[in-house]
C-alpha cells in the first residue's frame, strides 16, 4: 500500500496538481507584485505633484503621510489608492501562501521520490 502511495504521488502530490498550484500562485503574485510597484509609482507621483498644506476650494483635505511628508489629497484620490495598496497586499498574500503550500508540498513529493539522495549515491 505503501508503494501505491509513491505512485500516486501521496497525499494528494500528483505533478499535475503541482503544475495547477505554482500556475495558481503566480496568478496570484505576479498581479500582487505588480500592483504594489503601480501604488508606489502612484504614492511617489502625489509626493511630487500633491500640496503640502490643505486647499480647500480644491477639496485637498486629506491627508496622507508619503516618506514621512504629509501631502493633501481628494477624498477620491485617497479611496483610490487605499483601494490599490489594499487589494495588491491581498492579492499578493494569497499569492505568497499558495506558493509557500506548494514549496511545501513540492519537497514532500521530492522526498517521497527519492529526489533527496545525494547526487554521488544515484550514480551508483
């Protein structure tokens, strides 16, 4: 029974569903990471363009707080971003964790192969 397991993959290691979580995991941070780059081009843009005290008759009166300078921003302006930053960290964190799951299950399938042998044993 023992064998049938190793055959199968164990616990559920079938190289295909291996294949299906890495794709998965990219999926994920790739888009994650991405979108983290476009908040911080965001964020750097508003550091430069954005005033530094509140204009009223502009609607600038929110305040973000960018390397340490307060800037004034639109309320829109301000959902926009948290909205961004918000869900690429979400994005980017399911992305992390299913990569993390399938390191995980990568190196229980390489153990059950046998992969883990020192390469001077195999050539015997």
């Amino acid at each position: 029974m023992g064998q049938a397991n190793r055959s199968e993959g164990g616990a559920g290691m079938n190289p295909r569903k291996l294949s299906l979580l890495r794709l998965i995991s990219l999926m994920f941070l790739l888009p994650g990471l991405g979108g983290l780059v476009i908040s911080s081009v965001v964020s750097t843009h508003y550091l430069e363009t954005l005033p530094r005290t509140p204009i009223p008759s502009e609607l600038r009166m929110v305040p973000r707080n960018i390397h340490g300078v307060v800037v004034y921003q639109t309320d829109d302006e301000d959902r926009r971003l948290s909205i961004m930053e918000a869900a690429s960290v979400g994005v980017f964190l399911v992305g992390l964790t299913t990569g993390l799951v399938y390191l995980r299950k990568w190196g229980i399938a390489q153990a059950l192969n046998g992969e883990d042998e020192p390469v001077a044993e195999r050539a015997l």
